[in-house]
C-alpha cells in the first residue's frame, strides 16, 4: 500500500462505530430481533438468513412490495429495533485514542470533515454530545438520513454533494468491509482503521487504499507534510 498523503485533499469523512469509538454494537442480537420481526410480518426470511444487519435492512425494504407491506414501514419497524441496539451500544462507547486530536488537526486546516454512519440520528446526536465531537463536524449523516445503510454509497455521495467537494479530493475512514464497498461505490480512496467490526484479513480482501492501527499513524503523516 502507497504512503497516506493529504496533499489537495478537501474533505476527509468517517464512520463512526469502530472508527471515531470503539465497537460495541451487539450484531447478532439485532440481527435476531429483526429476523423474528420480520417473520412476524410475513417476510420470507429464509431469503434473509445469513444477512448482516445493513444488508438485512436494505434487503427487507426491497422485498417488502412483493408481500405487500409498505417499504417505508418496514424501515420504521426495522429502524425502531436498530435503535434500541444504538442505545445499548452507547451506553459503553469510548472515543478510539487520538481520534480527536486527528480531528483537531483537520479543523485547524481548514480540511472540510463529514460523519456517515448506520447508527441512527438519536443515539449519534447524543454520542456526538457526550464525547464533546459537536464543533468537528461539517456535516452529518445517519441512517435516517438515506434510503440505504452502506455498504450502499449514497450517504457518502449525499456528504460529498452538500460539501461541494469532488470525489477524488476526499478521503473516507473507516472499519469495515461496509466502508470499505461503500467508499469504493462513491469513489472514494479509503483507510481502513483495524480493531473495528472486521477482521484484518476480511478487511485486506475487499482492497483498502490504506490499513492503520491508530489515529497516532494519521496525525504523524499529516505533520509530516506540514513541515
């Protein structure tokens, strides 16, 4: 992998759980619930089996005019369920060493920064408050803020569109294969920050731009260039 460079970069966007905090979302519970919902629905869930929550979502919304439910319905039932994991999760959510030093050092130069995350409006407006990240962010997206959780790239198009900042001046942080297709899919270049959702060799097989261990390897490329 090529040395990380902020030369001409405009704007740097991130995900958040596993990426800015550490990762506490309880996956296989939410997937659960949700299954069991949507069995209760009439959702034909063997097609579902096997999904991980942002696909399960995507996918139950698609599905959903074939049996006659009403997709945004079914986002509201699924949404309702991925809350309550929000809240769980961020009841332990710490911020990842140094993260927001590397936002300190965005800020002072003027380096535009944008959040895109599946974790709902709620839960991340309230982390967001609790671990003092409100003035580092020029725009954030949620959730609920787009019709597709990533790996789907429309929240980073919608960041990059309202910035006004072309795709090849951006730069995405993330921690997971979903960052990983997302960023690809808006044609972004992505590092990829480990001890996140997925392990390295998951990670190394999607092809991530770049691969980190901590923020400190980020804010020591960024003063490098600065001298």
């Amino acid at each position: 992998m090529s040395k990380i460079s902020f030369k001409g970069v405009e704007a740097v966007l991130f995900d958040f759980e596993g990426t800015l905090v550490d990762f506490q979302w309880n996956l296989k519970g939410a997937v659960q619930e949700t299954l069991e919902r949507l069995n209760a629905l009439g959702f034909p869930v063997d097609r579902l089996q096997g999904k991980k929550y942002s696909l399960l979502k995507n996918e139950a919304i698609a599905i959903a005019p074939e049996i006659g439910r009403s997709p945004d319905q079914v986002r509201k039932e699924i949404d309702t369920i991925y809350d309550r994991f929000d809240e769980d999760a961020l009841s332990r959510w710490s911020l990842r060493p140094q993260a927001k030093d590397f936002l300190y050092f965005l800020k002072t130069s003027d380096i535009q920064t944008g959040l895109v995350s599946n974790v709902g409006a709620k839960a991340l407006e309230e982390a967001i408050k609790k671990l003092g990240l409100s003035s580092f962010f020029n725009i954030i997206v949620s959730r609920n803020d787009v019709r597709q959780l990533k790996p789907n790239g429309d929240g980073i198009r919608l960041v990059l569109n309202r910035l006004e900042v072309p795709e090849e001046k951006a730069l995405f942080v993330g921690d997971s294969m979903d960052d990983i297709q997302a960023a690809k899919e808006a044609g972004l270049r992505v590092i990829i920050i480990l001890g996140g959702e997925n392990p390295r060799l998951d990670l190394l097989s999607r092809g991530p731009d770049f691969l980190i261990q901590d923020y400190g390897e980020l804010i020591a490329c960024f003063r490098e260039e600065q001298i």
